[in-house]
C-alpha cells in the first residue's frame, strides 16, 4: 500500500539533520582568514595569534590570506564573494566597515549588507610618532614648525581615509596649523619613512610600530586617547603633552563573515574566539600592543557600524567655477575617529583632508600616487598636493 505521508516525513528529518548538527561538526576542513593588513602590521599579528590558538581549539588549521592594498577593497571584494559557508571569515577595521562609505562614491562592497558580524576583538588607540633623529622632541615643537614653516613638515598614513590619515588631519585643525598628507601604500612604508625623516610624523599604533620604537628609530610623543596606554604608561596623553584637549584617535578591529553564513556557525564562532580572547597569554600579549580586547556579542560590532556610519563624513564638492567638479572635501571626521570638539565652529570636529578624484576612485586603489611621494628625495620633488581649505581656491562650505 502506498504511504505517502511517512516517506514524506523522513525526508524532511533527512534533509533537516545536517542543519542542526552543523554548527557541532565545524569545522571539518581548513579556514581562510582574508586579511586587508599587510604581514608584519599589529592587526595580521593578532590574527596569526588567535589563529593558532583556534587551530589547536579545533583541530583544523586557520590560513591567514593577506590581500593589503586599496583601502582594504581588494580583500573585502573577495570576502564578499566568498561562500557563505563558515570556512571563508575575515577581519577590518573601522576604516573598511564605517570611514570608506562616507568617502568613496563607489565602493566593491556594502559594510552592512554584504556581511555579517562575528564579534569585535579589539580597540586600540594611536600614537603621535617622529624619527628619532627628529629635532621635534615634543607636541609643542611640532606646532610651532607647523606653524613657521607649514609648507615643510608633513604627515603620512597608511591610506587615504584612514583613521591615521583623518586622526593626523583633525589633530591639525584643533592646533590651527597647516600641514601636508603624503600617503603610503602600508603601514611597513609608512613608519620606514618617518624613521628615514621622509615625512615628519605619522599616528601609528605600538604594535607595529614598536620594533622601530624600541631601536630607537622612532620617538613617541604623545598617545591620542583620554588615557595613557598599558604599552607605554610614561608616555603622556595628547592633552597632557599640550595638544588639544579631548582629542582621540582610535581604531577597532573585527571579525566578520559574508552575508548568509548560517546564524549557528556564528554564534559558535563567536563563541570560540571570545574564549581565546580570554585566556591570560592573549590578554598579556594584547596589553602589549597597547591593544584592549572588545569582544562581545555579534550585535556589538553591527552597533560600533551603525554608530560610526551615523556619523559619517559630510562632504562639499567644488562646484565647476574652482575649475575641480571632481573634487571632493572632506570637513567633518566621523565621531568614533576623532573627537576633538569643534575647532572652527563644526559640531563633532573638523577635518582637513584631500578626497581621491572620481579617477582615483575607479582604481580601486587611492594610494596609487603615495608610495612614490615619501621615498626618499622624491617626497621633495613630488610633494603631496596641497589639502584644501575654504579660501585657497576649493571646498568654501560645509553640507549639513
């Protein structure tokens, strides 16, 4: 006799086991890691850290893909194509999830759409850096060369946009002075060249940095953040080293998956990563980055987005009679990135920096031009073009 309902019924068990037993059997196979950070920079460090430890948590290895470059579109591109499948994670940072959306027209990814949210790992603030052999010994001696002789000392950053570049920028407008941006294809260039005096100074965080500290090609000034770091505790604040008062600058870091992984898996990613963070050896090893650990549930990443795209960038456009309808200026940084009041009347503080021309843009790479201008002699023979400011020919209004 023909029995329908019996054959129908464990078919759905059939087809419904797997499903629940999922997120129990991962993973069954390696996991690819897609980095946006060069090898050697603070954030490929930690991931490699707690890469290993997830490996011998789950006896599968987990493969770091570094992919740097573009402001982070090559490696989140790729995410987002990835399988939704749990062995395809990745990691970014404020830049790639909350700054890129307000400065790019075009971007090969929606942060809030094309993925979703593991858990955070940590904040991190940076550090005002100068070579070693800089005759600048403190933020003092900094503002006053801005201030006699703006056209020579210059700032670098590991992107257009960063939190580097946009911390850097903000920390001019809040001491009204006038320097140069000279952008660096990653961070290894970046802090090279201010060792080397190629540029003036940079934002860096201490673990990258910290080698070039602690062979005493870099001096560090100052920390831009409210307290003083765990890393280095005798290096004073921004505000106690007579910068402006309530600046910081600070960065997070996160891990995510591409859009449709399975709820399951990541609750027990989630799950897996904030019990390493926890252990003591990864602490200790933060604490010495100067790094604080941020995990949490999923839904605390998707809020430090919605925040910090809730105070995206404003941006003016100079019409055609500037003779640059391309060009766009950026005068308000995102909150989360610098709160240093309100220099020059702005709510939530001013930025002065240079936005890539829709060319730029296309290229998917705004740092096509950096890395030429800060090596060696060719930062004097191609200098950075100049930031603009309202009166010198560009952006002379704010859009609300």
């Amino acid at each position: 006799m023909f029995r329908p309902f019996p054959t129908v019924l464990s078919f759905v068990l059939l087809c419904s086991g797997p499903i629940t037993g999922y997120a129990e059997t991962y993973p069954a196979r390696p996991i690819h890691l897609i980095s946006p950070f060069p090898a050697g920079s603070g954030p490929d460090a930690v991931s490699r850290l707690v890469g290993e430890k997830l490996s011998q948590k789950w006896g599968q290895p987990l493969v770091v893909d570094a992919r740097p470059g573009g402001n982070g579109f090559i490696a989140l591109d790729a995410l987002r194509r990835a399988p939704a499948t749990g062995y395809e994670l990745g990691i970014a940072d404020i830049g790639h999830l909350a700054i890129n959306p307000g400065l790019f027209k075009k971007l090969p990814y929606d942060p809030v759409k094309d993925f979703v949210p593991v858990t955070g790992l940590y904040r991190n603030a940076f550090f005002v850096m100068v070579s070693g052999r800089s005759a600048i010994r403190s933020i003092p001696d900094l503002i006053a060369a801005a201030r006699v002789k703006p056209d020579n000392v210059t700032y670098g950053s590991w992107a257009v946009g960063s939190a580097g570049h946009l911390g850097a920028a903000q920390l001019a407008a809040g001491t009204g002075t006038e320097m140069l941006h000279v952008p660096y294809k990653d961070t290894a260039q970046l802090y090279t060249a201010v060792a080397n005096g190629d540029v003036t100074w940079a934002l860096g965080s201490y673990a990258t940095a910290g080698p070039l500290v602690q062979a005493g090609k870099l001096r560090v000034l100052a920390v831009a953040d409210k307290v003083r770091s765990p890393a280095l505790p005798d290096v004073p604040t921004l505000q106690e080293a007579g910068g402006p008062a309530g600046m910081e600058t600070e960065s997070w870091l996160a891990l995510i998956a591409p859009a449709g992984t399975p709820p399951a898996l990541v609750s027990s990613i989630n799950r897996a990563v904030r019990d390493v963070m926890g252990e003591p050896d990864v602490k200790a090893k933060l604490a010495t980055f100067g790094f604080m650990p941020a995990t949490g549930p999923a839904d605390v990443v998707r809020q430090w987005i919605d925040t910090d795209l809730g105070y995206r960038s404003h941006r003016a456009v100079a019409g055609p009679e500037r003779g640059r309808a391309d060009a766009t200026c950026l005068w308000q940084c995102p909150r989360a990135v610098s709160r240093a009041g309100a220099p020059h009347g702005l709510t939530g503080g001013a930025c002065r920096i240079r936005i890539p021309t829709s060319k730029e843009e296309n290229s998917h790479d705004s740092n096509a031009r950096g890395p030429a201008l800060g090596q060696g002699r060719m930062a004097r023979r191609r200098p950075a073009p100049r930031e603009y400011r309202p009166g010198h020919g560009q952006c002379d209004r704010v859009f609300p």
